[in-house]
C-alpha cells in the first residue's frame, strides 16, 4: 500500500474514533444526568420520611393540654436536611458537615438565622430557604473577636455586640462592613437590640442600657438606669435585654432578676429574685418577650426557660438538663419569631397549630440550636 492511500484510511479511521468517542461521551453525560435527577427526586422522600419519625416532646406533660412543643434542632449543616448530588459528590467528592462550636446570641430575619459564636471565632448564617450553612468570618475593620449577641433592622443591616472590640459592629445586607459605634470608656457591649429608630444596648460597663439612633451617626441619645445600689431600679450585670412596645426588659444577671423600665428609661418593677425554687433565678441570661407580654427566661444554671406572664406570675418551663430532645447544657439566649414559620411547620404534631416560633441557644451538647413552638390544639380558640 502505498503512503498516499495509507494516510488517508488513517484519517478516516481517526475521524470514525472521534464520531464514536463522542457519542459516547454524551451518553454517559445525559446518563449521570439522569441519575442526578433520580437520586435527588428520591433524597428528598427519604428527607421528608425521617422528618415525621422524631420523638413527640410537649410541654406541659399530659394530661394538661400542650402549650409548648419542641420541633427540631440546628447543630450542624448536616440538620438542615439537604443533600449533596449525586454528580457533585462525583466532581467534587464529600462534603464535610460544617458545624457551629458554642452558640450563645441568635437572630432571625427574612429566612436566615444568625447565629455569634463565642469560639467559632464569628457568626454562622444559616438560610432556612436554601438549606445552606456559612461560616461568617470578616477580616480588616469588620473582624470580629468575641461576638456574643446580634440584631438585624428591617434593612437586613447586622448588628454585632462584640465584647472582645468593645464596640458594635455594623454589616450592611451583603455582609460588608458599614462602621463600629460605642463609648470610649466604660463600654462592654453584650446584647443589642435595633427596635423602631433607635438601638438599645446593655452595657456591662456602666450597668447601664445604652440607648443610641438607628441613623448613620449611632448618636447616644439618653442611658438608663441611674447607678445607686440601694435603689431596686439600679441594675447590677444586664446580661440581655428585650423591647416589645414600649416597655425594655432587662435581664439581670448580678442581681438575679428580670427588670422592667418604659422605653424611655423610667423604671417599673422587677420580677423573679435569686434562689432555687420556682420563680427564681441562679444565671439569669437571655430574655424574651411575645405579642402578649409573655416573658422568656433563660436560667443557664438550671438549663431551662421560664415563662411568665405579664403580671410576673410563672407559667410553665421548658428545657431541663439534657436527657434528649428538648433538653439544653448551659443555655444562653432565647428568641421569639412570628415571621417564618413555614420552614418548621412540617415538624408540629398534626393535632397542633404554631402560633410562633421560640428558639434557644445551647452552648453545649448536640443540640445547639432548640427550636420549639407555642402550639394550640386544632380549632381551639386562642389562649393567652
């Protein structure tokens, strides 16, 4: 044969290998593809499946009728229930869980949860909607060393009192860092909470709640209470606070009681005293407040919530020493949400409608994040 003809059965056979190699290769495309679909369509039965299968744990125990039931928890990425594909685990192998340390200050907003972490070294955001789970880390001006309480305004702008800077750090809805604000002397932030125009802050320092403007100028408009021992309006540590109307509730925590002021810093009563029995307090942290004036208390040495009414009168507790589901390790703050129950809805017993959501930080334990929800049987009519 001579090299003409021999060059040219060559490129004609190299030309078949392309055309076949090829085919093949969309073959096992579109064959992966499907399998991707398959494999997803059927992690989220299985997901739906487990979700149903979950220890029921009311409070009140029968036969008094439920107020409160717990319906999950967040510890890691891995609770939030979704699944890695199939074809991503083949490009990219195994994705690691991502897992929070010691959560202590929670927030919520539009979906996404906000979760400092004291040795994380920042904050996790958890989105409810996508199922995803970041560490939040900031470096230059916004990096932060020991945050321990958040708030977000109606903006998505992120508060952070962080008691390692000294200061409140300021994250505009991307995530990117706006400014810090706070006194140059005698300020330990340790909760913040953004309410209507202003910004209220407990600060250790002064045993003071700091009250600034919710504009670009965080301007210190008034602080509250006076200092003076003898005086039950004084506070001692004002470990968290709450504003719901126009009342703030401070939770003392060197003084083992709940303190109310108006929202301009006039003083109220107190509720709650240091003991061990009903009604009492040992760690007194976080504190809460709902559309009611139901009062959410953390005590950390005890590991569970109180909840009072109004008037001061104890309710029901929730919590206890770990034992399971339901149960936290040295818990610190406490949450009410009214705006995002359809992500936990699937979690309430069908006998049951959620009326809002109660969430409750752990420090430590598998359960990190408790979420319980203040329920009422079907068809009956609301109770206080």
């Amino acid at each position: 044969m001579n090299n003409h003809l021999f060059s040219k059965k060559l490129k004609k056979n190299l030309s078949l290998f392309r055309v076949t190699n090829s085919v093949n290769y969309s073959f096992w495309i579109f064959t992966l593809i499907g399998l991707f679909v398959f494999v997803g369509c059927n992690t989220n039965k299985i997901a739906k499946t487990n979700d149903t299968a979950k220890q029921l744990v009311i409070y009140p125990a029968p036969p008094e009728p439920a107020r409160i039931q717990f319906l999950t928890k967040i510890t890691s990425s891995a609770d939030l229930g979704k699944k890695q594909s199939f074809l991503s685990k083949l490009i990219l192998g195994q994705e690691k869980s991502k897992a929070m340390v010691k959560p202590y200050g929670i927030s919520i907003h539009k979906g996404k949860l906000y979760v400092c972490d004291q040795y994380g070294g920042g904050m996790e955001i958890i989105d409810l909607e996508t199922r995803d789970f970041h560490f939040f880390r900031p470096g230059g001006k916004g990096m932060l060393r020991a945050p321990i309480n958040c708030s977000v305004d109606e903006k998505g702008y992120l508060y952070v009192a962080d008691v390692g800077r000294q200061e409140i750090v300021v994250f505009d809805d991307k995530g990117k860092y706006v400014r810090c604000f706070g006194e140059k002397e005698k300020f330990k932030p340790t909760d913040v909470v953004v309410y209507q125009d202003k910004i209220f802050v407990a600060n250790t320092a002064s045993s003071k709640i700091n009250v600034y403007s919710a504009d670009s100028t965080n301007k210190l408009l008034y602080s509250f209470p006076e200092v003076d021992p003898t005086n039950q309006a004084s506070l001692g540590i004002p470990a968290n606070i709450a504003v719901e109307g126009d009342r703030v509730y401070a939770a003392d925590f060197g003084y083992s009681m709940i303190k109310r002021y108006t929202i301009d810093g006039k003083f109220i009563d107190t509720i709650g005293s240091r003991g061990d029995r009903p009604g009492q307090f040992s760690k007194l942290k976080g504190i809460a407040v709902d559309r009611e004036s139901n009062i959410y208390a953390v005590d950390a040495g005890f590991d569970h919530v109180q909840i009072f009414n109004k008037d001061g009168k104890l309710l029901l507790v929730i919590g206890g020493h770990y034992q399971g589901p339901g149960g936290l390790i040295i818990p610190a703050k406490v949450m009410i949400d009214y705006d995002n129950l359809k992500y936990f809805e699937k979690y309430v017993d069908p006998s049951y409608d959620l009326k809002y959501l109660i969430f409750v930080t752990s420090q430590y334990g598998p359960d990190l994040i408790n979420v319980y929800g203040r329920v009422d049987p079907k068809g009956a009519s609301p109770s206080k």
